[in-house]
C-alpha cells in the first residue's frame, strides 16, 4: 500500500515560481557574484549559479526586481541548506536552497508583495 503522505510538498510555506536576477555576496567579501532567482518563499529563496559553494556558505543577497516604473531591490541575509548540480541546455552550474537569517522589516514587506503576486 502507498503512504498518501508521501506525494505531499514536505515544504511547510508554499514556493512561488519566479525568474529574478539577483547579486550575492559571501559574508565578509566585496566582490559580488550574479544569480537567478528559480522560487522563494516566506523562508527562503532556491537560486543558480555558476559558482561552487559550499553548504553553510553565509551570503547577503540583494533581488532586483520592477515595481511599476522602478527598479527594487529586495536585501537579506541567508545560508546555503542545500546543493546540487544543475545543467539546462548548454549551462552548467548549481542549484542552492537558500534559508534567510536575516529580513530588515522594509525587505519582509517587499517580500510578502513578492510572494502575493502584487509586484
């Protein structure tokens, strides 16, 4: 017999799906690195990259993004939880699951707007 749990999402916050550039910076740097937002949600972001990092990398993260006629900027602080490698057509890099540790209040507004769709 098969459990009816396991086909359900083991995730507790539901992920929305969106293509955002974004730069990130390994804590303690100034050289920034760019990626690409693949889903976020209330708790983290899963991003590629071409950059091999490893799992616990702390990083600061700026996501840019369009409010009407203006560019935003979407700041946090995260940790990689999870790696893999990733290859799509004929890009090679990884895919990192990104937990936040750090939201200023300004950037959870931005990021519950994100996350509803009303930006």
């Amino acid at each position: 017999m098969v459990d009816s749990n396991a086909d359900r999402d083991r995730r507790s916050h539901p992920r929305m799906i969106m293509d955002l550039p974004l730069e990130y910076r390994i804590f303690d740097t100034t050289f920034a690195r760019g990626a690409l937002t693949v889903n976020a949600s209330k708790t983290g972001l899963l991003i590629q990259s071409v950059t091999d990092l490893p799992i616990g990398t702390k990083l600061s993260l700026g996501v840019l993004f369009h409010k009407e006629f203006e560019l935003k900027e979407l700041k946090v602080s995260a940790e990689i939880v999870r790696k893999e490698r990733f290859w799509k057509e004929d890009w090679k890099g990884f895919q990192y699951g990104l937990r936040f540790t750090e939201v200023e209040e300004e950037d959870l507004m931005k990021l519950q707007e994100l996350l509803s769709g009303g930006l």
